[in-house]
C-alpha cells in the first residue's frame, strides 16, 4: 500500500496536489496527515524524508518527494493521469512545471489558508502581474484544449497543479475574467476537492505563522473553521 505523507489540509498547498491525484484517479493509498505545530512528528518525519519537507509517498522501498516528482511517478503506471493528446500533454507539463516554480508573488502574499476570507490590504502590481498570467494561461487551455478543464474534457494533472490557485481565488476573493471564474467553480465543486474542504474546516490545529503571514496582508472576514 502507498503511503502519502501530508500536512495540515487548511495550509499546505503543496500536499494537496499529489493526493488529489491518487483521490482523482482511484488509486489506493494511506494518507498520514504531520501537522506543523508537531515538533516530535516533524523530527521522526525528517528521518524518512530526503528534503525534509511534505509531500512525500512511499511506496515500499521507494520513497518519491516532491509534488511534481510523485505525480511523474505515479503517472509511469497511471499514464491517463496526463492528457492522452500529445500537444496537450506537452502543454499541461509546461504550464505544470510553470505553476511549479513561478508565480511568487500570489505565493508569498496570498498563502492557502481554505477555511477563511479574507479581505487583502492592497493588491500589488506583482500580485496583479501573477493573476494576469495564471489567467491567461488559463484561457489558452481552455480555449486549445476546448475545456472544460484546463487541458481538455478530463481532469488531468495540470488541473491538480492549479488546485492550490483554487482555494487561494476563494479565500481572498481575487478577481480573474469570467471564463476562468466558471473553470474555478467547476473545481470547486470536485468531489475530491470538496472532500479535500471539508477535511480542511473540520481541523482543530492552527499554526501561528500560517495565521501570521494572512493577517500580515489583510483583515480576516470569516472564518468557516471548526
């Protein structure tokens, strides 16, 4: 049995794309949740991890980090997890590898916290700048690859790379053009994601820094968590 190692499903936007594959895809694995507060959890963690850091899977003697590598692993067994069009493929691992490395701004202002609104201090040019070119990036697959997911009419990896952008659209009620608006509802109405929401609400856990860094850039306006 696979095993993926994630952390608080409120803050930690990195372990949600590989498990919403393996939950998309119908492939068996045990999750095992470290929260960031648990420091004994962390240090056992570390022993396992070669970066330190989560996601990891495990699979028997093979242990992948790193979100993108576990989704390029799991796609060896499970190719249906990447377009079966090659144009669309290569494209979905480019705007995939995008999302992997870019946009900071929309990372270090806008950190994912699902179960909260919030209401920003301001929206900078770079933030603008990252929304601007997520959104076009968007309208290009969706209008290449003719919807209505981002590279064609199956849920694919690219979609699960974005999943993150999902939630932080919701929670700080960033603006994007009509047609990446209904591409946001129809991901948040995935099942996986919805199940993904709930476990998110229901945490008990909250970590100062994660809370910090959201009251550094705004005033919260609600908050649906337990």
């Amino acid at each position: 049995m696979r095993t993926l190692y994630i952390a608080n499903k409120n803050y930690s936007s990195w372990s949600l794309r590989p498990w919403l594959v393996l939950k998309a895809f119908n492939i068996p694995f045990e999750e095992k949740i470290i929260p960031f507060h648990d420091a004994k959890a962390w240090d056992e963690y570390k022993n396992i991890v070669p970066n330190k850091k989560v996601p990891c899977l495990i699979d028997d003697q093979t242990i992948v980090w790193d979100s993108l590598a576990i989704i390029e692993y799991l796609a060896e067994e499970n190719p249906s997890i990447w377009p079966e069009d090659k144009l669309a493929r290569a494209w979905a691992r480019s705007a995939s590898a995008q999302m992997h490395s870019g946009f900071q701004s929309l990372r270090n202002i806008c950190g994912m916290n699902c179960g909260v609104r919030v209401k920003l201090n301001e929206i900078t040019p770079a933030l603008q700048n990252d929304l601007n070119q997520i959104d076009a990036l968007w309208l290009q697959g969706l209008k290449k690859f003719e919807g209505p997911f981002l590279a064609g009419k199956t849920f694919s990896a690219i979609d699960a790379f974005f999943a993150p952008v999902i939630f932080r659209i919701q929670t700080y009620g960033l603006v994007v053009s009509d047609e990446a608006k209904q591409y946001v509802s129809l991901m948040l109405d995935l099942p996986e994601m919805k199940d993904w929401y709930r476990s998110a609400l229901a945490e008990k856990w909250r970590d100062d820094p994660h809370e910090k860094d959201v009251l550094s850039v705004g005033q919260i306006t609600l908050d649906h968590r337990s």
